[in-house]
C-alpha cells in the first residue's frame, strides 16, 4: 500500500514538473524571459511560489530544462541521419536533389516536437539579451549543423556530384537560406501565424534552385 502511494506522489510530482516546464514555455514565449517571474509561473500553474522550488531550484534551471528537452528532441530526429555509411547510401542511390530534401523533411520532423514552435519563439527573441541562449543557438543552429552539412557536400564532391569543390562554401551557401527564413519568421513576423506548409514550400524551392546550381552534369 505504501509503495502504491509512493509511486502515486512520484507521478503527481512529474506531472506537476510537466505542467511548470510547459507553462514556462507558453509565458517565454509570450513574454519574455526576463519579465516573467516565477511568482507568475507559479499562479498559472495553480501552485504556490514557494512549490517550484519542488521542482526547480530557479528560474535559470527551468531555462535549462527548456534547452535540455530541445536538445532531447534534436538527438532523437538527428542522431544518426549524418553518419557518413547512411550518406553514402543515400549518395548512391538518390539524387542531388533528394539528398538535400531528405535533410529539409528531417528538420521539419523536429518543428513537429510539442512547444517547439514556442522555444523557437523563445531562442530568436532572447537570443540578443541572454549569453546562454545566444551560445545555445549559436551552436545549434549555426556550427553543428553547418559541420554536418559539410560532411554531406564533401561526400557530394568525392561522388562528383557537385561542381564546388569547397565544401564549407556550399555548406554555408546552403544553410544560409535556412538561417535567413528563421529570422524572418521568428523575428521579423513572429506575431503572425506560422504557416509551415508554406515553408516547407519556400524549402522546398530552395533546394531545387540550390541543386540546379551546383549539380555536375553526367
């Protein structure tokens, strides 16, 4: 009977932590970081102030918990679909064109994550106030992915697929389209809707133009 209610507590403590990170996230992303207070967070949430401290020691650890679940979710869509046996799979059997789309579809696969849109609301407005952020997008979205993107096109090269024959080039040529739409639609519109269909469409246009460039003609 004991241990029953035991693990009763430890499932209310979790969905407690749940509905604290999730709430958080909603006000981050409303407001923004600096404003919010954990008072706030608490009151949307129905618990005392002092209950957070259950679950988080302080407001930064809740930001930290953020990062970590985005983190979470990247390692799960990603982990692996960069590996240089799969890229050289995919090399062999698909086209310029169906490699870069593959690693389009593989981003938006992420965007599908719950509270991602809002993080991503979060990263671009906090980015320029707050050095964990900016270091966490930093490294997110602009080293790793354009370290990645670079082990694809010099596969790319080594197939004689492409005409560039510098890999960081058409890495940063490729991912700076990526990087200018999230801006654009996280910072310069973010009070509008999102409409990712319309941007897989943008992406879509993208690649076809990018691949059109640089392809080696057979």
């Amino acid at each position: 009977m004991e241990k029953n209610m035991n693990l009763e507590s430890s499932k209310k403590d979790v969905n407690t932590k749940q509905r604290i990170l999730n709430t958080a996230i909603n006000l981050f992303a409303e407001k923004d970081y600096n404003s919010v207070s954990i008072r706030e967070i608490a009151k949307e949430v129905g618990i005392k102030g002092s209950s957070i401290y259950n679950h988080f020691e302080s407001k930064e650890d809740i930001l930290d918990a953020i990062l970590g679940y985005h983190m979470e979710a990247s390692n799960a869509v990603f982990n692996g679909y960069f590996e240089m046996p799969k890229i050289s799979h995919e090399v062999e059997h698909q086209s310029l064109e169906e490699i870069l789309l593959g690693s389009m579809l593989t981003s938006f696969k992420f965007m599908e994550f719950p509270n991602m849109d809002k993080i991503f609301k979060i990263l671009s407005k906090e980015q320029l106030n707050n050095d964990k952020i900016r270091n966490f997008f930093l490294n997110q979205y602009i080293i790793s992915p354009r370290v990645e993107l670079e082990k694809i096109f010099k596969e790319l090269i080594n197939k004689n697929m492409v005409k560039q024959t510098d890999e960081k080039q058409l890495a940063a040529e490729f991912h700076g389209y990526v990087i200018y739409k999230f801006y654009e639609n996280y910072m310069l519109r973010r009070d509008m809707e999102l409409d990712f269909e319309a941007m897989q469409e943008d992406f879509g246009k993208h690649i076809k133009f990018f691949s059109d460039a640089v392809k080696k003609e057979i």
